[in-house]
C-alpha cells in the first residue's frame, strides 16, 4: 500500500503517448475496479469522517485532509453495488481525486497497485451490459498469475448523479452576430462517456447545432477518413470536432496527431474537452495542435469556442 501511495504523483505525468496507468483497487468484493492515475491525487487511509446532513445518499461524509474539506463519495453505493458487509468496511481507503475542476474522495477497499498500458489495449464495455452500467471501459491484467478483467468507472456519470450540472447558457456568452449561424451547423463530439457527450449535446443544441457522436478517437478517425475516402471534404461535413482527452483505443492527444498529420484535414478545428486540467494540458495541446482546450463542464466556454470557430470560418 505505502509504495502505491508513494508513486501516484509522479505516475501522474503520463498522458499524450497513447499510454496511460490505471489504479486498481476493489470495493470490498472480488472484481477489480480501475480509474486513470492521472485523476488521481492522493490515496489515504479513510479518516474520521462528518455527516453532513441533508447530502445524496452516496456521499458518507465529509473529511479534512490539510485543511481542506473533501466530500467521500461511497463508490460501491455510486455504481449500485448491493451493500458491503460490516466487517468489509473496516479497512476502507480513500482515493482523492479531481474531476471537472472539483476534488472528491472515493471510498474503496483495497487499493491494489498501478498498472501501466496503453489506450488502444483499452476496450469500450460489451454491448450486452446495457446503457445503465457505470463503465467507460474493460481491460485485462495479469493478476495473481492469471489474466483477469478489470473495470473502468465512468466517474463523470457517478459525478453527474450527484453533482447537478447546469447546461443553461448565459446571455452574456452570447455573440449575436454569429450565434444564429450556428443553426443546423455540424459538430463531431467524441468522448467515451455518455454522460460528458450527453452535456455538450444539451449545450450545443441550445443553439441549434447537430451533434455527430463517436466513443473514442479510433471511431472519431475513422469516420472523418471515411469521408475523405469518399471524396467530402471533412470541413463541410463538420464545421469544428470536441474531443475528450482520455478514451479507449485511442486517445484525444493522438486522434489530433493523426488529424495533423492527413493533409485532408489537416486544418479541422480541434478544441480538447476533458475533466483534467492544470497547465500540463495546456502543454500538451499545444504540443499536438488541438486549437482551443476546454476544461469540463462550462457551458460559455463550449459556446466561446463554438463561435471562434464560426468567426473564423467567415473569413
């Protein structure tokens, strides 16, 4: 546990390589549960929790941790896990994180160690556990010297059953001059979570925009060579592309490489909408040509670039 907890910050600065390192932990039962170690903070042994009265019913509590007060969200209650036993919940743990600039713990059990794999090893979840399940994704690890399956939680779904966003666009957000250009204009929104797609979609429609949907930078890929293979021109098709940074098969930072790189579109507005955030990933943008990033969730901003881009195929 102590070398885990003493390697997570420092694993945190792999992203952009198409490779990432899970965490993975237990929640008290036998299958194994993964989020990316770039989310993740810190882990710590579960404190002394507060009540705090009048909460969801998945939060337990609220800790302080260097004085800063964390609400700890149950994870095995968040993804409908029936009940750990009593004894089970004695040695819980704590796994800080920090998604859609706010900081939450998880409470799990066992955390276990880091794993490091690459995107394209990462699988979207069987179409045969159905649209209600709280996975982004599967893999496999060997584990205990047999391959074993692992889960990945789609946390903005947890985060968005307990936290309430508001898609609401605000006047000031507003270009009149271009904003009613928008209409029937076309976006491509890639992201693994169908909740993170679920919130542009409400914002953008606002403005009367259709919304292509793809799961991960592979499918997005292909589509948009699908259409140059035909002979469309990618611009006409789409007038910008919003894409999450983390997604199965193929991430955000390496579908904007491959985008460069094909000189049929080669210039398609690019602007990266991911939960992480910090000036790592204004680095990383920077480094793989995307035009604008957007730090999860912030209607204006969407809006903000959805209009640059407008503005600037006027010119």
């Amino acid at each position: 546990m102590s070398s885990v907890l003493a390697t997570v910050d420092q694993r945190t600065k792999l992203v952009g390589e198409n490779r990432l390192e899970l965490l993975i932990f237990k929640l008290n039962s036998m299958q194994l549960f993964a989020i990316n170690v770039f989310k993740v903070k810190e882990v710590v042994k579960l404190p002394r929790m507060n009540k705090l009265p009048g909460s969801h019913s998945h939060i337990s509590g609220v800790v302080t941790i260097r004085g800063h007060s964390i609400p700890v969200i149950d994870l095995r209650a968040a993804v409908k896990m029936p009940p750990a036993k009593e004894e089970a919940k004695v040695d819980c743990n704590l796994i800080i994180t920090e998604y859609n600039r706010s900081v939450q713990g998880f409470m799990v059990g066992e955390v276990m160690h880091i794993v490091n794999t690459s995107w394209k090893d990462i699988l979207p979840p069987p179409s045969s556990v159905g649209r209600s399940n709280y996975l982004t994704a599967i893999t496999r690890i060997e584990h205990e010297e047999a391959s074993r399956i692992v889960e990945i939680i789609d946390v903005e779904k947890v985060l968005a059953e307990i936290v309430s966003y508001n898609i609401a666009i605000s006047d000031e957000a507003l270009d009149e001059e271009v904003s009613h250009l928008l209409n029937g204009k076309r976006v491509l929104v890639v992201d693994d979570s169908s909740t993170a797609r679920g919130q542009v979609k409400a914002t953008l429609g606002q403005l009367g925009m259709e919304i292509i949907e793809a799961e991960n930078g592979l499918q997005a890929l292909n589509m948009l060579k699908a259409w140059a293979d035909e002979g469309k021109s990618v611009y006409d098709e789409i007038l910008l592309m919003i894409t999450d940074a983390e997604m199965p098969e193929m991430d955000g930072y390496r579908l904007t490489a491959e985008v460069r790189g094909d000189e049929r579109m080669s210039e398609l507005f690019i602007a990266l909408n991911t939960s992480l955030s910090g000036s790592f990933n204004d680095a990383m943008v920077e480094k793989v040509g995307c035009n604008r990033f957007i730090s999860k969730f912030q209607p204006d901003l969407l809006v903000d670039v959805v209009q640059q881009r407008m503005r600037e195929s006027l010119k």
